[in-house]
C-alpha cells in the first residue's frame, strides 16, 4: 500500500493581527499571493500589545522586500529615524554611551579598530569617546541626520505600532488577503495526525486551512493551548517580568535614539514620534510592584499624558518549537525577549523570512521543520545572551535589583564572549548573528569592560602615524556629520511631520556623551 502523499499547502490561516499578523500578511501575500489562499483572523474587541514602536536596520530590508515607499511608510505611521540607543545609568548612575548602528572607525586584518582606538587611548593620542569615530553615533549625538550616498547612513524607525498594523492591512487587502472579523473560540484539529483543521468562531463560522500561523500573541492559543508545545523560562538570566506604557505629548526636540534610562528595578524607555512620544518603564515585579511603578513612570515623564497607563505582564523564554505540525508561531506566540535592544519587530520579520525559505508548497517536510526550529532557536539564544549582557555587566550595587544582576550565574555563551573581550579585546561573529561585532564592542565597553591586552598588531603603530591613522577617521566623521540637519527639521520636510509643538525650542540638547 502507498504511502499517502503530504497535502500541499495552499491555505494560510493567520490567528491574530496586530503587527505580527499583517507583517506575516503583507509578506507571504506579496511574495506567494497568486498562489496562495491567505486569511486573516482577528478581533477589533481584542486589544494588541502595541507599546513595541522602536525598530532595527533589518526593517529596511523588509520594506525592501514587499515595495514599501519609505516616506509613504514613514507619513502613515508618523515615524522618526533612529540611529541607536542611548543607554543611561547602566553602567553606573551618571554614566552614558550609545549603542550605534555604524560602524565604528576601520578594521585591518589583522584586528578590529577597537585595538587600535584602545592603543592610542593608552598613549594619549585618541579621543576618549570611541563614538567619535563612527558616524552615525555622532550623528546621534549631535541630533542630527539625513540619507547619505551610498548608504552611508545606517538607520531604523521609531513609529507607531497600531498605525503600522493599519498600514500594513491596506498593503495586505489589495494583494488578496481576506481579514475576518471575529473571536476564535475553539481550534479543532485532525484526530489522525493533530494537526490543526480549523478555526472555530464566535459567530459559528468555521475557517479552515492547510497552514496556520499563531500571531494570538502571549495568549499562543495555537502553539501553547491547542498544539501544547512548552515554555522555555529565562526569568533567571533577565528578572523583568512587567512594563508600564504611557504615551505623553511631546515637549522636545524628537532625537533620533531611543532613550533607555536605567532605574532602580530595571528600565525606562523614552521614544519620540512625530506626534508623541512612546514612555514605558520595564520592571522586575519581585522589587517593584505595578502601583509603585505607574507613578514612578508618571513622575518621570515629560509632557501631558494621553492615556492612563497600562500594565503588561510577560515572561521572558522562548516556546520549545516556534513550527510542530501544521501550526508555526510568529512574534509574541513563540516566545518574547524584553525590548530592551528593539528585536521584536525584527524577530517577526525574521519569522516570515524564514517560513518563506522553507515553505511547505508540497506539504509540510520533517527535515524543514526541524530546520526552522533549529534556527530559531539559536537565534533567540543570541539575542538573550546579548541583552542578558546589558544586565550582568554593570558597577552599580545601589540596589538589591542590580546587586542581584551582577552576581546571577549566566549562560555559558556568554560567560565566554565576555571572558574573551575582557582578555584580549576581540570579539568573533557567528554566521548570521543578528549583532555584530561592534555591537557587542560599544556595549561591552559602554558597560565598563576594558580589555587587559589589546591585538599585538597596533603596537607596530608608531605615535605618529597611530595619530594620523586616529585622526583621519574621527575628523571624517566630523566632516560628514556636521553639516547634516537637524532631525526634526529632516523628518518634517521628509514625509510631511507635524508641525512643531508650541513653546519647544528649535534646537533642544542632544544626550550628553561623557569624554
């Protein structure tokens, strides 16, 4: 007797809205759309998480990818550019460096430019900010930015998440994908194999298909209830397990990082828009309780708030399998890291790539799930070990919170990528890492790591060309960047910005770098 051949897969069955769904929408249908039967299901009565409005680089290629035009993009969802993150009080109380998405000076060979940079701070011929030889770090200081030739600018958005998912419905529809209105009530499933059949309704319909993407969010109705794949806990290597999200009217100059200001239990955010700015305060519920910590955000504030703050709960960790059978979880369903360093947006996006890659057009593969499953979670382990960074390297002992960071016990992968800078200073990309090299160098750095022995190779540098060779690279920064616009003035004449606030200074001051 034959073997039954696998079904091809012809109907995609979104569960959920909100910036994954439409992401994993606009993708597939503009990618596989002619042949493909796509289905969106979501509720206007279930509200999004939505605080999320802080991105990465890799958006760019995104929107490269489905055809967006950028000032369309940027006018729908009132964004703003984004060069990095300003991290302040991580380090120590009073302490503030940038976490760029330049590239910092040039690398030999032989070595990366933070030997050289270490080498002429030892010998008093480099500047004392690091950031001084990369572009878009000064850029950021200096509140300025425009699109450069050549790509010399590397830059992401800040943008309202809800007008985003709206964005992305109207790029969606157009291109075939059917939204239906409605609350999911139940999933039935195949009795032979399990796999999913269809989705139950609340007004009755049944919604059937051959794929079914989990985008329900921390609820994971798919993934979790239905197709009951586990948790991986990681609340003991990043003990915040609570925001607070407030949105305030601005009252400033819109700069282009987003600002994350460390406190006494975790973080606040700060994330200006055209129109507002994003507030949030990320907390560890064991030191800090939900009361205490809406009026700590709403005493920390700038402007008018527009809406009473809101309590979120999660759970940093990752689902044990993102695809089993014919269900793949995308965005919060799978698995959530906090927002620290902005990966959530990117780690749908890299959801959808992915299942593109290693789309089931014959039928689902045990091998490609396999695959999909191994990616993803490697991937997830390199982005926790990266924010766990954030936490663990630290001089502040001020409270039980960041005494408690300093002293936890740490994933092996880390404990080798910091032992290793620490040493000698180098740092070595993995394939397909998301962060790069000098990524994990600013922030290392940032934190207060200095290596004990830089490569060998720039001491064969004499003083006077280690200055020339220093010198040349941070005035061409210099060059480059001062003569840019500011930012919110770029932005306005860009995509059509609100107006400037009344009463808000024309120039207010960028975030100070110490030197």
């Amino acid at each position: 007797m034959q073997p039954t051949p696998p079904t091809p897969t012809r109907r995609i069955v979104i569960a959920g809205g909100g910036t994954a769904g439409w992401m994993v929408a606009a993708c597939l249908a503009k990618t596989l759309g002619r042949k493909l039967d796509i289905t969106l299901v979501e509720s206007d009565e279930i509200g999004t998480v939505g605080v999320g409005e802080a991105t990465i680089p890799t958006l760019l290629l995104f929107h490269e990818l489905l055809g967006i035009n950028e000032q369309e993009f940027m006018a729908a969802t009132l964004a703003t550019f984004k060069l990095g993150i300003g991290f302040e009080h991580w380090r120590a109380p009073g302490h503030q460096y940038i976490h760029s998405f330049g590239l910092t000076g040039r690398d030999h060979w032989t070595a990366g430019f933070q030997h050289f940079w270490l080498k002429g701070r030892e010998r008093g011929l480099a500047s004392a900010e690091y950031g001084d030889y990369c572009t878009e770090h000064r850029a950021a200081r200096e509140n300025r930015f425009a699109h450069l030739p050549k790509a010399g600018m590397n830059y992401a958005f800040h943008l309202d998440a809800t007008r985003y998912a709206r964005f992305l419905r109207s790029f969606s529809e157009p291109l075939g994908v059917k939204r239906v209105e409605g609350k999911i009530v139940d999933v039935l499933k195949h009795a032979d194999s399990g796999h999913i059949r269809a989705l139950k309704l609340d007004r009755g319909a049944e919604i059937a298909g051959d794929l079914f993407i989990d985008c329900t969010g921390f609820r994971a109705l798919l993934i979790g209830t239905t197709m009951g794949v586990r948790y991986e806990d990681w609340s003991h290597w990043l003990p915040c397990d609570s925001a607070v999200a407030a949105q305030t009217a601005s009252v400033g100059e819109a700069v282009p990082y987003t600002r994350s200001i460390a406190h006494e239990c975790g973080w606040q955010w700060r994330i200006p828009l055209q129109h507002r700015v994003g507030n949030g305060m990320v907390y560890a519920s064991r030191y800090l309780d939900d009361d205490a910590a809406k009026a700590t955000l709403l005493q920390r504030v700038q402007g008018e708030v527009l809406a009473p703050p809101r309590v979120l709960k999660f759970r940093p960790g990752q689902r044990e399998e993102a695809w089993r059978g014919n269900c793949v979880a995308i965005g919060l369903a799978g698995g959530f890291i906090e927002p620290l360093e902005s990966t959530s947006i990117h780690l749908i996006q890299r959801g959808v790539i992915r299942l593109l890659q290693l789309f089931p057009s014959d039928g689902i593969c045990a091998a490609d799930v396999d695959e999909y499953n191994r990616q993803t979670r490697w991937e997830m382990k390199h982005i926790r070990d990266f924010i766990v960074l954030h936490y663990h390297v630290t001089q502040r002992d001020d409270t039980p919170f960041w005494r408690d960071c300093r002293s936890m016990d740490i994933p092996a992968s880390l404990r080798q990528r910091i032992e290793l800078f620490q040493e000698s200073g180098r740092v070595f990309r993995a394939p397909n890492e998301l962060f790069a090299e000098n990524s994990w160098i600013q922030v290392m750095l940032g934190q207060g790591i200095v290596p004990r022995r830089p490569n060998a190779t720039a001491d064969m540098m004499g003083d006077e060309e280690l200055r020339h060779f220093l010198e040349g690279i941070r005035m061409g920064v210099e060059r480059t960047v001062m003569p840019l616009p500011r930012h919110e003035a770029y932005v306005r004449e860009y995509c059509g910005a609100v107006a400037q606030p009344a009463g808000v200074p024309a120039a207010a001051p960028a975030l100070a770098v110490p030197r």
